[in-house]
C-alpha cells in the first residue's frame, strides 16, 4: 500500500512540475545523492540523531520511480505521456542514484555474507542477493546512457541496445522482490499481490504494444 501511495504522490508531483524537474534536473541528483550520503551515515551510526528515512533506504521511492518510468512507456494518454516522457531520464536516473544507496546500504551485509559466508544465507536471501548484482552490473550503464550528455555522443542504435536491456532489469526487480517476501508470504500477502499486479499489467502492456506496433 505504501508502494501504491509513493506511486501516486509521485505521479501527482511529475503531471505538475515536469517542467522543473526537467531544468533543475542536476539539483535534483545532488539532492538524491545527499539523500543517499544521508541513510549511509545513519546506518553506519556516525551521527547520534536518527533520521527517518525508510521510504528511501528500503527502495520505496526507487521502485516507484521505476514504476513510472515503466508505465511511461506504454501508456496512451498522449497529454499525460508527453509530460512524464520529458522527464522519463530524469526520473530513471534519481531512481537509480537512490538504489545505489539502497544496494550499499544492504550490501554491506548481504554482499559480504556472499562472499566470505555464504552458507548462512536462506536459498532466497542468496538468490536475491545475486539477482540484486545483476541488477546493479545492468542499471549503471543504464544511468549513465540516460544522461542527455552521454546519449547526445553516442550512436542512436548503440544507446538503444543498452536501453532495450531495461526489461531485463525490470524482470530481475520482480524476481528479486518475490524471493525476498515469499518466504514470508502470510504477512506479505497483501505486497505479493501489490507487486504481481503492477508488474504483470506493465508485461502484458508492454507486449500488447509490441506486437501492436510489429503488425
């Protein structure tokens, strides 16, 4: 539920200050980044006040980004589609800042339990964990192609290709979260459900244009 709300809040901020995201765009990295700095700090306890940040640090904000970002590309309202399209970039490149810092934050102990103590590990805590590398060896090339800068240097068929392997991104990402709360299905049931449907309906969309545009 906390997903769904992120989701809309951010929806309503993106319909009405695309603009501003658009040209303050690098303050809004900075920001992102100093966010991040922020919830490294509080886990590593290096300041006694305690910042409450959970919505950040646990991937709340990211995979609502990743969200719209997602849908951005198969809706069909075109008034709402030009708005969220101009700032998809944008909003692709704060998510992916923010789940840096969520993947240093955990990876502080998952990544080093791989490595050194494995076998402590639940089969899904180490499957999850290495889902969630893939995931971060896709999403930096996918950061950086999303910067205007880069992209406006490379080859359009290049930036595409690395572009297209988004959805494998966004597959690992539903995969990484099931294996995450399905041990824990009867107090997660609720989330399971949330999460199925949204990235289920974004597949099936996604293919429906497809071949939609294919014919």
């Amino acid at each position: 539920m906390i997903l769904i709300l992120t989701i809309l809040a951010i929806s309503i901020l993106v319909n009405k200050y695309w603009k501003f995201i658009r040209k303050q765009a690098i303050g809004l990295y900075i920001l992102s980044t100093l966010i991040c700095i922020l919830f490294i700090v509080n886990k590593l306890n290096l300041i006694n006040y305690k910042f409450n940040l959970g919505i950040f640090s646990r991937g709340t904000v990211s995979l609502a980004l990743f969200t719209i970002v997602m849908f951005t590309g198969v809706i069909n309202n075109p008034k709402i589609k030009s708005k969220f399209m101009s700032v998809r970039g944008e909003l692709s490149i704060i998510a992916c800042i923010l789940t840096l810092g969520h993947n240093i934050i955990y990876g502080m102990r998952y990544f080093k339990l791989l490595i050194f103590n494995s076998e402590i590990l639940s089969l899904c805590k180490f499957m999850a964990t290495i889902v969630s590398l893939i995931m971060i060896i896709l999403m930096i090339p996918l950061m950086i192609t999303s910067f205007k800068c880069v992209r406006k240097k490379m080859k359009y068929t290049t930036w595409k290709r690395i572009q297209k392997t988004a959805y494998i991104f966004y597959g690992l990402m539903y995969v990484h979260i099931m294996l995450l709360y399905m041990p824990s299905f009867k107090i997660k049931y609720l989330d399971i459900f949330i999460y199925s449907l949204l990235f289920n309906l974004y597949f099936i969309l996604r293919l429906y244009k497809y071949f939609k545009y294919k014919k």
